[in-house]
C-alpha cells in the first residue's frame, strides 16, 4: 500500500538524498507559491525569477530544515524574506521613481471595452492585482500569504515573525484600502 508522506518526511527524506521526495514536494506547492511570487510584482518574470530562487534556497538549505515547524511554514517564511530581498535590490536599481510606481507602472489607468461577462471578470481582476500592487509591503504580503497559501492566522504570524492580532490588522487594513482603491479606480473609468 501507497502511504502518502507529509511535508516535513518528505524534506527530511530529500535531505537525505531521496529525489523523488523533493519531486512531490514541488508538485505539492508549485501552484500557489508561483501564485505568490508572481502577485508581488507587476513584472511576471520577476516573479518567475524569485519563485525559481526561493527552490533553490530550499534545496541549498535542505539539511537545516527542522521539522519544529510545518514544511509550509519553512517553505513561504524562506519565500517572504526573499520577496523582500527582490524589493530592496529593485529599489535600489530603480531610484529614480518610487516602489510602488515601478511595480503598477505609467500606464496604470485600466480602460475596459469589453461587454462580455468573461471580460468583465478579467477587467476585474486586474484592477484586484494592480490594486493589489498599491497596498503597503506588509499589508500586501500578509493578504497574499493569507490568500495564496492556505495558512492559518498563526502560521502566517510564524512567518511574518510577528503577533496573530497584527496580520489580522493587517489583513483588515488590506482589505478596506482595497476597497477605496478599487472604487476609485472604478469612478476614474466611468
């Protein structure tokens, strides 16, 4: 009989030397932290990239991985602290303008034509993803974590190293600043 290993035997067993493990491990997680990397940035090869990164300091740091914690836990704390690497190092090579320009972009106005329920969908969630982009770092990463990872409230508070009534802070103010911007957007194109 099958039996299915959880995260943290299959990194160990990685650890260990055992590909395949390594192999369930990124088909498990691929998806949603692509989704991740790639909502941080307006750029999706900048996301691509930091997604590729962030395996490869999991595989780099392999046999340091200590099962106290979830192996998704490990898994986006590594991928969040590597998010903020990508913004320092983009800031810095960008100075001219700030952060938040260079991740919406000039042409930040969204016109919509279309009169279809599909384009209507997608003309909606691009303004979620540009209005996304608008939202201070930490309320930004905080709602992808939440939305993107399937983590609990505390497991998002392990990798944001901070208290549980933060990220729901953070998460409540994410969520009406998304409001007003999305709303404004919405009156800017009528």
């Amino acid at each position: 009989m099958n039996k299915v290993l959880s995260d943290e035997q299959l990194i160990l067993k990685y650890a260990k030397g055992d590909l395949a493990s390594f192999e369930i491990l990124y088909q498990r997680h691929k998806r949603a932290l692509l989704a991740y990397c790639s909502r941080q940035f307006s750029n999706h090869a900048l996301g691509e990239e930091c997604f590729q990164e962030i395996w490869l300091k999991v595989i780099r740091n392999r046999s340091h991985y200590q099962p106290r914690a979830l192996f998704k836990t490990y898994l986006y704390r590594i991928a969040q602290n590597h998010v903020i690497d990508v913004y320092r190092r983009e800031n810095k090579r960008n100075s001219d303008c700030s952060f938040d320009e260079q991740l919406v972009g000039e042409n930040s106005t969204l016109n919509s034509d279309s009169v279809g329920t599909r384009e209507k969908a997608a003309y909606s969630a691009k303004q979620l993803r540009k209005a996304i982009l608008l939202l201070p770092f930490e309320q930004r990463d905080t709602l992808l974590l939440k939305l993107n990872t399937g983590l609990n409230l505390e497991q998002i508070a392990v990798i944001l190293d901070c208290k549980k009534e933060t990220v729901k802070s953070r998460l409540r103010y994410a969520t009406s600043k998304l409001k007003v911007l999305i709303s404004d957007s919405q009156g800017e194109n009528e």
